[in-house]
C-alpha cells in the first residue's frame, strides 16, 4: 500500500478519535506506523497479547483503541481474542498485515498467509480488505463496528 495511503488511515483514525495505536511493527504497513511515532500516537509494545491488554484499558477508559500487527502474530492473539476481545465485547480495530498473501513471498510467511482467512473465520471476527480505492468505506465501516462494541479487523495485504 503507497505511503500517502497510509498516513490518511492513520490521519482518518485521528480524526475519528483516536489517540494512541498499539502494537507490534510489520513492515506492511511501515508508513503507518512511522508517521504515527512522528505524532507521538504509536505505542510499541513486545507482544501482540500485550498490545491487546493495553487496548483493552485503553477502551474500558471510553476511548477508541486500534492494535497493529503481523499475522504471524495475529495467529498467537487467537485465545486473547476469543476469551478477552470478544467475550466482554471489547471494541478494538485490529489493523493485519497479511504476509505470505502473494506465492511469492519468503517461506516463512507463506503457511500463516494460507491460514489466516480461516483463523479470522474461527474467530468469527468481522473483517474487510482494505485497498488503495476502499480504504476509506471499510475504515469507516470499522470504526462503525467498535462504537457498536464490536471488534473487528482491517487487512493490508502485503503486496511485494
């Protein structure tokens, strides 16, 4: 996703409220998350799990919370999403990078690329796929979601 593409999520999310972002990097979305450190609004933390958990205080204290990451981490959230997120209806935007999308990326990402349209199902976590021309609309229909206390998930894909 170009760069500018990414600091208009960003700047969409602010607009909207929002004022710290949480998370593990992914080079997916690089712009975003280094824009976002320019604004002091990105926190970094160590663990997927762990950005969760400060999400979660952050949203219990009535303000908006997005947690980013990678789907190799996504994948080790699953729990924390089911038995945290969704069970007391925590709303977060998950922002994931999705790796191992195209065949050929690295090998290492091409297993967790294969599976996780199936983890977001078994989560039966709503989510969009936003691209360069729906960026937008399927932010905005997130940000629907979590002021309805429902979390759901926007998907970059990682195009190179």
């Amino acid at each position: 996703m170009k760069k500018d593409t990414q600091r208009k999520i960003f700047d969409f999310f602010v607009k909207k409220g929002f004022n710290d972002f949480i998370g593990v990097p992914d080079s997916t979305f690089s712009e975003f998350i280094r824009y976002g450190l320019k604004k002091n609004k990105i926190i970094i933390t160590t663990r997927e799990e762990e950005a969760i958990g400060v999400a979660t205080g952050i949203s219990l204290a009535r303000n908006f919370s997005l947690v980013f990451m990678q789907n190799a981490g996504f994948a080790n959230t699953l729990s924390t999403i089911a038995s945290l997120v969704q069970l007391y209806q925590i709303p977060i935007i998950f922002l994931i990078g999705w790796r191992g999308y195209l065949k050929t990326d690295a090998p290492e990402h091409i297993k967790i690329g294969q599976i996780q349209p199936k983890l977001l199902k078994a989560l039966s976590l709503e989510t969009r796929i936003i691209s360069e021309k729906n960026w937008r609309e399927n932010c905005q229909w997130a940000f629907n979601k979590i002021t309805h206390n429902k979390p759901c998930a926007l998907i970059i894909r990682r195009e190179t």
